[in-house]
C-alpha cells in the first residue's frame, strides 16, 4: 500500500501552525517586543518534524492525533527557542534561519535571548495543559515533562551544545562525535516519539522503541544537516551554508567525506525501520519519515 507522506507531512503541520497562533496570539504579552520575536521565529518556517513526531507516535498507539496538540506544540517551541539561542552571536553567530535573518539580527541580542527563554517557559505551561484533554492523566503528562526537560537540559541540547563548542578547530573521536550529535539533535526527536507515546498510554517496551527509533533518525537527520551544510546553497537551504568548515566544526563529512557521512546516515535509517518492525503497519508513517529525513532538502 502506497503511503503519501507528502500530504501527512501537510496536514500536521498546518494544524501545529493552526494551533501555535492561537497559543501565541498577540493579545497575550500586550503584543510585547519579545512576544514579536517569538511569533516571527515560530513562524518563519521549518518543517514541523517534531510535533508531526509527537502526533505520529501517539497516533500510532491510540489511533488518533488530534488531542495531542498541545503537547506537539510545545516540543516546538522548545525546539524554536534552542535554534534562536543556538544562532547567538556567542554560540553559532549565524545571520540566516529558514530563508530570513536571525531572531537576534531582526531584533536584537536582548530580545532573542528573552525570546528563547520565553518560548521554553511557555512550552511547559501549554504541555501542562495537556492533562485531561484526550484521556491524558496528569500523571502521563508529568512523565511528559521529564522527557521533554532531560532532552533539553544538560544531557540533551544544552549538553550537545557544550560539546559542539569544545570541538571547533579539534579532531575528536567519532565516538564523541555520535555522542555530540546525539545530544544536540537527536535527544528532541527521540523525546518528541517517547511524548507521543507516554501520552497514549504504551508500555515501557513501546517507549523504548519509540526512543530508540528517534535516536537514529536523530543522528540521521543531522548527518543530513550537515551535508546540506557542505554541498547547498544559502538559497536552497534558507540559511548560511559551509559555516562548519569556517567554524572548524567536527561534522561527519569532515571525518568520512560527503559519500561516507551519506552511508552513515543510510545506516541509520535502516536501523530506525528496523526497530519499527514490531509494529506491523501502524508504524507506516514513522517508516516513511525515516526515509524522508536523508531525502530531503532543507
């Protein structure tokens, strides 16, 4: 049976987008300059990949998606405030983010800083929202909060971050390496499936597979980034190209080469899909996003 990702992949992210504009409606914060900020990162684009991971996951147990919204959404604006701090001049200092400039280049350092830690603050207060709202206990959404604290805390992002920033201009292992990237990228995604799960109701085997299916496509996808980031354009990505060359960051091109980074991140798909198997065709979804996260260019 042929599944069409492409108009999944729609669906979802117009319903998050549907549903972030209400979250983040001017009215709220008086329309305060820091309020702008967050609502011109939020909407400035991007895929949607991880709320669509949380409402995959959660659909895939329970057969339904649409109750989970507050929940997907907040792991977005979890994810919107670490790529407005992660383009801080003190961090990356990119000047481009999904085709426009850069939270702190709109505005200011100030503001992107207080937009970031506004958006994370917010992410908790709407995924407490998701108590009672699809059958979700207040205990379930407790457990929801874990995930999504540890993936961004220092043994997720900020950790990853830290790390990323001891390795320009160095030659680290692969094993630091994997465990960077893993971090950085990979434990948000990997949340993001554990969440959708938590929230339906699966057993502790199912979150597993559901994290461990997140960590390789975590990897996979950040492998893809920095292909993209070694062999695109400005244009075609919507934002700076070739900056870890500049930056001497470790990325796995610059250990494998493009042909190399590309059997990598291959390999890491096929092991995601294959932790799928147990799930028959529920997983159909999950199994063709896998694919579309080395596929895809941006």
């Amino acid at each position: 049976m042929e599944f069409n990702l492409k108009a999944y992949i729609a669906l979802r992210r117009k319903v998050v987008n549907d549903h972030l504009r209400k979250v983040l409606r001017l009215g709220r914060g008086a329309g305060s300059k820091a309020l702008r900020a967050m609502r011109y990162s939020v909407f400035a684009g991007g895929k949607r990949l991880r709320p669509t991971l949380v409402l995959a996951g959660a659909e895939m147990l329970r057969g339904r998606w649409r109750s989970f919204l507050p929940a997907a959404c907040a792991v977005e604006l979890v994810h919107t405030y670490s790529l407005i701090h992660d383009d801080l001049p003190a961090m990356d200092n990119d000047d481009w983010r999904r085709g426009v400039p850069t939270c702190h280049r709109r505005y200011d350092e100030a503001t992107a800083i207080l937009a970031g830690d506004a958006l994370n603050t917010m992410a908790f207060e709407l995924l407490a929202s998701q108590a009672g709202k699809g059958g979700v206990s207040a205990q379930q959404v407790v457990e929801a909060m874990r995930e999504l604290a540890r993936a961004a805390g220092p043994g997720g992002m900020v950790g990853g971050q830290v790390l990323d920033l001891a390795a320009e201009k160095k030659n680290i292992s692969l094993a630091r390496l994997r465990e960077l990237h893993l971090k950085k990228t990979g434990a948000l995604i990997a949340a993001s499936l554990r969440i959708g799960g938590i929230l339906a109701g699966a057993n502790s085997r199912e979150v597993g597979r559901l994290g461990r299916y997140g960590r390789h496509i975590g990897l996979a996808f950040q492998i893809a980034d920095d292909l993209l980031d070694a062999t695109c354009s400005r244009k075609s990505t919507g934002k700076d190209t070739g900056s870890d060359r500049r930056q001497g960051k470790s990325t796995f091109v610059s250990h494998f080469g493009v042909e190399g980074a590309r059997r990598h991140a291959a390999q890491e798909v096929k092991l995601a899909r294959r932790v799928l198997k147990p799930f028959g065709n529920r997983a159909m979804p999950l199994d063709a996003i896998a694919d579309y996260i080395i596929a895809r260019k941006n």
